[in-house]
C-alpha cells in the first residue's frame, strides 16, 4: 500500500462504527477501496502486458521454499522439526540441506542431488559394544627392588 493507508481506514471503520470481521469485509468491498482507488490509482503509460514467462530451467518449487542445513550423523539420520529422517542413499558428507516446500513435502539434497530419505519414528540407538577386558598383571604392583636407579637418586637442597 505505499504508505498511502497510514492510519486512515482504522480512523473510517471507527467512524462507521464497524467492529466485526464481517462487517470490515463488506466496508473495504463496497466503500474503502472505491474511494481509495479513484484518489490514488494511476494508469498505466503503456497498456502491453510486458511480464516474461517463467524460464522452464527454473525450479519455483526449489526456489519459493524454507531452506535449512541439517547434520548428517555417521548413522545417515538427520532431524528436522523434531522428526528423524533416515538417508537411504550412501554419501559421504556431513551436512545436508533439507527443503520443506509450500505444500509441506520434505526434500533433502546434497551439492544439488537428491537424496532418498524415510522418515522414522526415533533415531536408531547405538549398539552397546561391550568395554574390552583390562590388562593386569597378576594383580601384583611392580616395586622396584633397593639397588635399582630410581631408588638410588638423591635430591640435595640447593645451598
């Protein structure tokens, strides 16, 4: 609107004393854009319809959506919207672009390809690996015996 509204349709609908969706609906249809329309509206220079078809190597789809960057975990699950996805694809990265379109379908790509993808119900759980037995020795300390080196070095105050 350019500006041009400012405040001055809330100030008409009060006057009017209009205060229901319903009623503005009616207000701006019969009243508010007529008047507004023959004050502000220009005409045209040239009548030519100049808008360009949309290049067919453009994807709207690709490009009217929300775009994020989501990590890629060494299990090829990634989350987004508290939703878990499984990459079905094997790659080699760790970051990948998910894409929810305006229809609500989710698309994942990686350097422009498109990866396949399930979604699952939680991230799959690591597999307890059990811990790998320790080393000991017979239970047994070594202690150096008496003539050992370690034994024999003497630290003097320095004077």
């Amino acid at each position: 609107s350019f500006g041009t509204h400012q405040d001055r349709l809330i100030k008409e609908m009060r006057l009017k004393n209009i205060s229901t969706i319903k009623g503005a609906n009616k207000f701006l249809k019969s009243y508010y854009f007529p008047k507004h329309n023959s004050k502000f509206a220009v005409m045209a220079k040239d009548k030519a319809n100049l808008h360009t078809p949309v290049p067919k190597s453009l994807d709207l789809d690709r490009i009217f959506c929300i775009k994020n960057k989501a990590c890629l975990r060494k299990d090829f699950t990634t989350q987004y919207n508290n939703r878990f996805y499984q990459v079905l694809d094997t790659i080699r990265t760790d970051k990948v672009a998910i894409e929810e379109r305006l229809n609500g379908k989710i698309h994942i790509y990686h350097k422009d390809r498109e990866l396949k993808f399930k979604l699952i119900d939680k991230r799959p759980q690591k597999p307890k690996i059990p811990p790998k037995p320790r080393y000991t020795f017979g239970g047994r300390r070594f202690v150096p015996p008496k003539d050992h080196p370690y034994r024999l070095f003497k630290i003097r105050k320095a004077s």
